[in-house]
C-alpha cells in the first residue's frame, strides 16, 4: 500500500469530522514523512536487537548480555526483513492496494491463505483454518483457532496505526478488519491498543499520555485494558524502579495463557502480558530511545517483539529529533567513533535509510503510477 494514498484518503474522511466541530490537528507533510520513517525504523531496530534473546527469559528479567543481543551492529537490520513482525502486515498492506481501504476480513484473509512464508501460534492457526474451508473472521475465532488470544495481531498492526496519525477510531475500523483474521478478544485488542498509541505518538510526545491514550481504543472491562491500567498506577507509584513493576505484573498476570506451548513452560506468549511489557518499555524509556529498548527487552518473553513495538512508537514520537539525539549524543563525548562504539546510536540513521529502502521494495510495482505531489501541510 503506498502511504501518501491512505493519508490523502484519511484526509477526506476527517473532513467530515473537522466540519461537526471535531479537535483538527496540523501536521507539515515534511513532519509526518519523518514520524512514518521514525516508526518503521525503530521497528526494524527493535526487532533486530532483541531477536537474539527472544523467548530465552521466561518469566524473568534478562540479566547480562544474553546471547550477546546488547552487540548490536547495523548488519543486523539484514535480519528484520525476515522477522514477523515486518513481514505479515505487508500482506495486509497489498490487500489495500489491490481491493482499497473498504476490503473486508474474507477478503484480508483470503490473501494471508495463500501465503507462503512461516507463521508461528494464532498467525499458523489461522491460515490453517482458512486452507480448510473456515473463512474469516471465523479463522481467528476461539471456535478454531486456539491462539486466539495470542500476540500475533499485536505485533502486526504497527501498520495500521502508521497510516492513521491522530485517528483512533479510523485506526479501530481497519483493526477489527485484519484482526479478527487472526485473533480475538484480547487478542484483537492489542493490535487495538498499539493502533491508538501509534496514531496518538503523531501529535503528542508525552509517552506516558501516549499509553493512556491507547488505552482508550479497547473496552475498558477487557482483561487487556485492566493489565495496562496496572502498569500506569503501578509505574507511577514505582517511578524509579521499573523492576518493581515488572515483578508486580508478573505476580499478577503471568498466567492463564490458553497457549499449550506453555503447559510444562514458563513461556508465555500472551497478547496482555507482552503488551504490558510494550507499556512498561514506554513508561520508563521517558522518551529515550535505548532505555526503552532495555526495559522492553529485558522484560523477557517476546523480548524481540516487544521492543520493535515499543520502539515503533516512539520512533513516531521523535520524528527527526531521532537525527538531534544523535548529535547530542555525540557531542557529549566529542567522539566521531561514537557511531562505532555506541551501536545503537548509529543504527538509527542506519535503519532510517534502510526503511526507506524497504518501503520502496514492497511498492516498487506501484512506482509508475506515483504522481507528483505539491509540497504543503495536511489537515488531519
């Protein structure tokens, strides 16, 4: 799906809301393709730099360097494409291309059916369950898909949330679509959740308003929405200890996951418990991009998924203040090797470019068909 086209057709949309007395926000097109950028390469960041430990600490928090994850390079970006988290929203991306935005779950399903590369958990469940006749948006149901409730649709909805900046409830309407493909309950609530904090990350920077913000896209009496509403009361009572959190959301929702991978295993990949975990990497990162790559992964379980997600958003929130961290970065030690020494760093002009990249491989059949666009600002 070529943005610029969604964001001109979201624009439309929102016209007729700005005319009923709906809050209108302003943003410059050079300011949005910056957020856009910043969320796809801290995506592939975040994944890259925790895939290393991914399901390697269950249950408890990652102490020292395991399987050397903190020896992050730029190479590792190679490594993104082939994650997940990247590659499964681009099939639902081309649905949008070739049906447009009114494509339905039967639709979206239909495509994930004929695809070709590896899925795990409520991703596999579903396209077997398609491949044998159950349509969506029965192939996320309960009924036939036991991963229901898994963290499949939250990891792949940084997307949605992407081409909807400031528009939540827009952001609810293409998640319930792709969503019930895969999920259900709060399963498809936290693709939900990720949608509202990525269209709120657009206009406001505060993460903490961020999170709230999120929260306000799922029913509020979902076990999802109750898991969050922990993190924000407990992180504030903790503010300087993000363990203290962890130990408390561990005590408290580290269990019922219907996942049969985790009947003799502490593992754990449940939509909630990781979600809070996405939570947690927020509230304490404070807006600093590698404390909340550390608190996101050291949280463990999905400790790859967790942090693209994370790091996704806030990757939104900085724009390109990403460029200003890195020179203020620099200057702090008046060292031109910091892009060297200091790995994450340097990764991020690495993957802002390599997002590009991207971007450009999965539309390069569209590129004739791009027209020239004035520069100027956008009302949303």
């Amino acid at each position: 799906m070529q943005w610029k086209v969604v964001i001109a057709a979201l624009s439309f949309v929102m016209l007729g809301s700005a005319r009923a007395g709906a809050e209108t926000h302003r943003i410059s097109r050079v300011a949005l393709e910056d957020k856009i950028r910043g969320g796809w390469a801290g995506q592939m960041i975040g994944v890259s730099y925790g895939a290393p430990s991914e399901f390697q600490s269950k249950g408890k928090i990652i102490e020292g360097n395991l399987n050397k994850y903190r020896d992050w390079t730029p190479e590792r970006l190679r490594n993104a494409i082939d994650q997940d988290d990247l590659y499964v929203e681009m099939t639902f991306a081309e649905v949008m291309d070739i049906i447009g935005l009114e494509a339905t779950s039967e639709q979206y399903g239909e495509m994930f059916k004929a695809s070709k590369y590896e899925l795990w958990h409520a991703n596999a469940g579903a396209r077997r369950a398609l491949s044998r006749g159950i349509h969506a948006p029965g192939s996320g149901h309960p009924r036939y898909n036991l991963h229901a409730n898994d963290i499949d649709f939250q990891i792949e909805s940084d997307f949605i949330g992407l081409m909807t900046p400031g528009l939540p409830q827009e952001a609810n309407k293409y998640a319930d679509r792709v969503g019930r493909v895969m999920n259900w309950g709060d399963g498809l609530y936290g693709g939900m959740f990720f949608g509202g904090m990525y269209a709120a990350a657009f206009f406001e920077s505060d993460t903490r308003q961020v999170v709230r913000q999120g929260l306000l896209s799922i029913p509020a009496e979902s076990g999802y929405a109750q898991v969050i509403r922990d993190v924000l009361a407990w992180s504030a009572e903790h503010p300087d200890d993000w363990t203290k959190t962890w130990a408390l959301i561990e005590g408290k929702w580290d269990r019922d996951d219907a996942c049969p991978d985790g009947a003799l295993d502490p593992f754990n990949i449940d939509a909630r418990l990781n979600g809070g975990y996405v939570a947690l990497g927020l509230l304490y990162g404070k807006g600093d991009f590698a404390k909340t790559l550390e608190v996101a992964t050291r949280a463990g379980q999905d400790s790859d998924c967790n942090p693209s997600s994370a790091a996704g958003i806030l990757g939104v929130i900085l724009g390109d203040q990403i460029e200003i961290n890195l020179v203020r970065a620099i200057m702090t030690d008046a060292n031109p090797w910091l892009f060297l020494t200091r790995p994450i760093s340097g990764a991020l002009i690495v993957a802002s470019v390599a997002s590009v990249v991207f971007a450009l491989w999965q539309h390069r059949r569209h590129q004739k068909r791009l027209a020239q666009s004035a520069d100027g600002d956008a009302d949303f």
